[in-house]
C-alpha cells in the first residue's frame, strides 16, 4: 500500500474523507444541540482542517520513515508517535512529548484489541 502507485491518490481521497467526517460531525453536533450559526460553520470547517491536517502529516511520516527503512512492525507505531509530537509542538514541548506517548499508546491498544 505504501509504495503503491496510488500513494497519491489514497492520501487525497483520505484527507477529503477526514475533512469531510471532521466537518461534518461537529456540525451534526451543532445541530443536535440547537447550538448553530454562521460562527459555528467557521468551527466546523476548522475541525475538518485539523482532522485533513492530521491525516496528511501521518501520510507522510509514514512515506518518509518507510523510504528510511523503518521496519514494518515499527513503521506505524513510529509514525503515529511522529504525527503526535509534530502536531502538539503547536502548544509546547511537554504538550508534544505528552501527545505522542498517548497516540502511540492508543495506537497500540487499538492494534492489541482489534488485531491488524
């Protein structure tokens, strides 16, 4: 899947569907709670950027750890670790190191309980 031909076009389709689910949760959740206005749509394209935002940073750590040789067991676990740390320097160091301890926690929680 990595190395593909369709790498490119995976991660597009990805990031429009996590847009997508991003913007489109939080405004169900706006509507839900009767809480909804021309603000609030400013809000959910926000979360739709973040959840695009996200999943294009781990795309590619995954493509650069994996061009640097990281093995295949390692490669995901490292990425997510990655994407945690990059994505919470935003709010300083002890933020990032705590972001990525708990997304690769996480991540290896849902491997041991949901399997590959």
């Amino acid at each position: 899947m990595l190395l593909s031909k369709n790498f490119t076009k995976l991660t597009t389709e990805n990031i429009g569907n996590l847009f997508l689910f991003g913007f489109g949760s939080k405004f169900l959740s706006k509507i839900i709670k009767k809480k909804y206005s021309l603000y609030d749509l400013r809000s959910c394209i926000r979360t739709g950027g973040e959840f695009a935002k996200h999943s294009l940073i781990y795309s590619l750590n995954l493509l650069t750890l994996s061009k640097l040789g990281i093995t295949p067991f390692l490669l995901p676990i490292s990425s997510t670790f990655l994407t945690g740390f990059l994505l919470g320097l935003k709010n300083g160091m002890n933020y990032a190191s705590r972001s990525a301890i708990i997304n690769s926690s996480s991540f290896i929680m849902k491997a041991l309980v949901f399997g590959n």
